[in-house]
C-alpha cells in the first residue's frame, strides 16, 4: 500500500498552485497596458528625467507634500532649472490631465491605489 | 561556530557572484529570463521526483501510536480527538492545525532547574512566535507578488496589499509583512547562532536557507523603501515570463536582478533541501495516520496469505465441548 491516489492529487495541487499565473492568464488575462500622455499636450518632457519619475514619482510627491503642508513652501526647482509649482493637482495633473488613462492605468497594472484622491481632486474626473 | 561560517562563506560567494553578475547588461537575459524557468522547472520536476519517486515508493508504515494523547479506548474514558485521532476527520484536524498553526511548536520544551530545587519543563512560545510571523509572512508575500504576474491583478492580490498595508505609515506604505518576516527571519538565524545546544546541532544546510530568505527580503525591502524600481518595466518581464514571450525591459535596475536570482537559486534548492518539509509534513506518519490500529485490522498487504483459524470458526468447531463444560459461548 503506498497512498499512491492521495500523493499524486497533492502533486496536482501543488503544480497547479506553482503554476498559477499560467493558467490564469490563459483563463482571465489581458494586455499590459501602457499609460498614454493626451494627446494635445504641447510638452515633450516630465518634470525629471522619465526614467526617474517611473521609479522615484511617488517620493517626488511625498517630498512636495512635506514641503508645501509642513515648510509651506510651494515652489520647486527642476534639474534642468525650471521652476514648477509643488502641487499635485495643478501641476502633474495639468500636463497629466487624463489622470484614468495615465496614473490609473499604470497603477491598476501594478496594483496599487494611492489615497490621494480621497482628498485631493482630479479635475476632470468625476470625484 | 564553525557551520555558521562555512554556510555564511558559502552563501557570500553566491552573494558576491549574483551582484557581479546583476551588474553585467549582458548577462541580465540570463539572470531574468533563462534563469528563471530553469529554477521553476527544478523545482517541479525535484518536488514531484522526489515526493512521488523517492517518499511514494516507501510503504505505508503500520499506524505508529506515539501520539501525545489518550487514544480511544473504552467509552467512559474520554479519547484526545485531535492529539490521538481514530478517524479521518481527526486526522484532517490534527493535519490541518499542524500545517496552519504550527501546534507541536509548542511543545518544544526544556527542562531548567527552578530554585528548590526543582526541576521543571517550560514550553517556550519564542520558536513558535517567530515561525508562524516568518512563514504566514511568507505567504502573504508571495500572495501579493502575485500583482507583477497577472494582468488584470488578481483580486486577492489588491485586498491584501490593502490589508497589509492597513497602517498606511510612509509612501510607498509600509507592508507589515515586512516588519514580521525580518523580525521571524532575524530570530530563527541568531536562535541558531547564539544558543550553544542549538549551534552544536546546527549544520550549515540549516543556516544556508535562512540567509538565503533573509537576504531575498532584504532586497525586496531595498527595492520598496529606499532605492526604489520600475515596477512597470517589472511587470512587463513577469508578464513575459509567465506568457512565454520573456523580454527584458531596458531600465531596471540591477537590486532587481539581485532579488530574482537569489529567487531563483532558493527555487532550484528547495527540492535539495530541508525546506521539502513543506511537502513532507503532509507525509508524515505521526501526522496522517488514525491511530485505529485496536479498532481496525490492518494487514499488510504483500505479506503471503497467512491460513488463520478465527475464535468463531473454533468456537464452531468445539461448540458442543464448551457448551457441556457449562463455559460462555459467543454464539450459544
Ligand atoms: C520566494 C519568493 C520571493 C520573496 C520571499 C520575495 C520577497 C520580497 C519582499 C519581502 C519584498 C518587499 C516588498 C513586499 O513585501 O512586497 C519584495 C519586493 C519586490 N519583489 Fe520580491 N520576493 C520573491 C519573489 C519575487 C519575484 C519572482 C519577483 C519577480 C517579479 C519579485 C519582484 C519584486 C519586486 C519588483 C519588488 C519591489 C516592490 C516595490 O518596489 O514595491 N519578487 N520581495
């Protein structure tokens, strides 16, 4: 007597679990979407390299939000000199104006939901 | 001492050798695409080889009663219904309170000498504490990493992030998954390092796994809070992966690279290493089996058929001797 059925229905479930993601793909899956600037946005660059708003926007923000709630200091000066307004909304919205086809296509794809809009507004959205 | 040093080289070497590598561009299709499902493909084809070839093979050992509970006996004589099951549900409780609690942690006891002198057996709960933080963790954590390999996110996968993030301390928030498993991590490594009786009976294999998994979360942590990834050009290489089109987006840094490979290398272990008692506590015949050996008979089933004379076929046979003798029959 070896158990033989009850192992190989554990191995099943153990490869079916490894290989999760497979299966789900191939059962529920969707193309990796790319966030899109408008259309009619007249700038060609970000406010920092593109490379460093991938991976740095969220501290970019955090850091604005320090400055401007806790200093009270609203203005910030870019790499290249230029100087922005540290304001979510009427800045990284202005040029970002569509934020559901920009930030929130990029972070459903990633899983994540800043709190941000609770409070703050995206204009032309609906909250 | 010596086995901590020889399992912290060893693991340096790998160490060292992954960050160069993660340095290189060019071996970076090796390290995030070819390395990868080389480990998965371990990992299954280990597991399965040896769960089914090496343990499947082994027979089904006679029921072993050393359960740490009254078995069942005679009715008045209340049975331990999980310590000391008789039946399959039993056991399932026993198995399923093994596998999510950790419940014979508890009884790692020690004898110490308590002023009287009296000599007395403390269950301590720190192993336990620290096993249940590291290993639910654990779980949770690949849970959640299961954002970068399914697009639409999996459900589960968002709701726990949330979860896990309830305090919502920092930007990007912390995960207190993250808090638990270093501090469990943490613990069982200097457990084994600074406790003598512990060190004397650890061997390099025990140490080698936990700075493999501490360093993986060390990177993971790096990557969330302090240096900071393209995740997006992460999910493209995941996506990749599990789609069988592996590409490697430009732009990633190499800690990434670090973090999967030394993923990587803890897949490709684990079916080599003591970490196989993920599946071979369900294996264990301490663990799986009803204690019904006096309830039930269990013949061994390659044994060469034994004739056996029953009681009733005997009793049959001298029933008309017995019944003058004036001795109880079964069947008068
Ligand atoms: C044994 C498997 C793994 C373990 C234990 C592990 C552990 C961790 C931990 C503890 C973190 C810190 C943040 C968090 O908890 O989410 C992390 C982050 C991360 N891991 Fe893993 N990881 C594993 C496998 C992988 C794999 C296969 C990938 C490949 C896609 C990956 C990609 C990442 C990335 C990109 C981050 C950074 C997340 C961010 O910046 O928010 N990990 N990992």
């Amino acid at each position: 007597m070896h158990d033989s059925g009850k192992i190989l229905a554990g191995l099943v479930v153990f490869g079916a679990l490894v290989t999760f993601p497979v299966w789900y793909h191939a059962a529920w899956g969707g193309p990796l979407v790319k966030p899109r600037l408008p259309a009619d946005l007249a700038e060609k660059e970000c406010i920092a390299p593109t490379a460093y708003m991938r991976e740095h926007h969220m501290e970019l923000l955090n850091s604005w939000r320090a400055q401007v709630v806790r200093d009270g200091h609203r203005s910030w000066t870019g790499e290249n000199g230029r100087q922005w307004r540290a304001s979510l909304t009427k800045t990284c919205l202005r040029c970002h104006a569509n934020k559901a086809d920009f930030c929130d296509t990029c972070h459903s794809s990633a899983g994540v939901k800043p709190v941000c809009f609770d409070c703050h507004v995206d204009p032309k959205g609906k909250n | 001492m010596k086995r901590f040093l020889q399992a912290a080289m060893l693991f340096g070497v790998l160490l060292a050798g992954v960050v160069v590598a993660s340095q290189a561009q060019g071996l970076r299709s090796v390290l995030g695409t070819v390395l990868p499902y080389a480990a998965v493909a371990v990992l299954l084809v280990g597991v399965i080889y040896r769960v089914a070839g090496v343990w499947g093979r082994a027979p089904v050992p006679f029921r072993i009663p050393t359960s740490c509970g009254q078995q069942k006996a005679l009715s008045w004589i209340k049975p331990s219904k999980l310590d000391n099951p008789s039946t399959t549900l039993g056991v399932i409780g026993r198995m399923a309170l093994e596998v999510l609690v950790f419940r014979s942690l508890f009884r790692n006891v020690r004898t110490q000498l308590k002023p009287g002198p009296k000599l007395a057996y403390v269950g301590g709960w720190e192993l336990w504490a620290a096993a249940m933080a590291f290993h639910w963790s654990f779980l949770l954590i690949v849970l959640r990493h299961m954002r970068y390999f399914t697009e639409p996110v999996a459900g589960f996968a968002t709701m726990l992030a949330a979860l896990d993030g309830f305090f919502e301390i920092g930007v990007p928030t912390l995960y207190v998954t993250n808090v638990l498993i270093v501090a469990g991590l943490g613990y069982l490594l200097l457990r084994r390092v600074f406790d003598p009786q512990l060190r004397m009976i650890s061997l390099a294999a025990d140490f080698f796994p936990l700075l493999l998994l501490l360093s993986i979360v060390v990177t993971g942590g790096l990557m969330r809070y302090f240096g900071h990834t393209d995740v997006a050009s992460i999910k493209e290489l995941a996506i990749g992966l599990i789609t069988f089109h592996p590409v490697v987006p430009a732009g990633i840094g190499s800690l990434f690279f670090v973090h999967l490979t030394l993923v990587s290398v803890l897949l490709a272990y684990l079916p080599f290493s003591k970490l196989m008692h993920m599946p071979g506590v369900f294996l264990s015949p301490t663990r799986n089996l009803a204690n019904n050996n006096r309830a039930e008979r269990h013949v061994n089933p390659w044994n060469a058929p034994v004739k056996v004379h029953t009681y009733e076929e005997w009793e049959e046979e001298f029933h008309d001797k017995i019944e003058a003798c004036g001795l109880p029959l079964d069947k008068p």
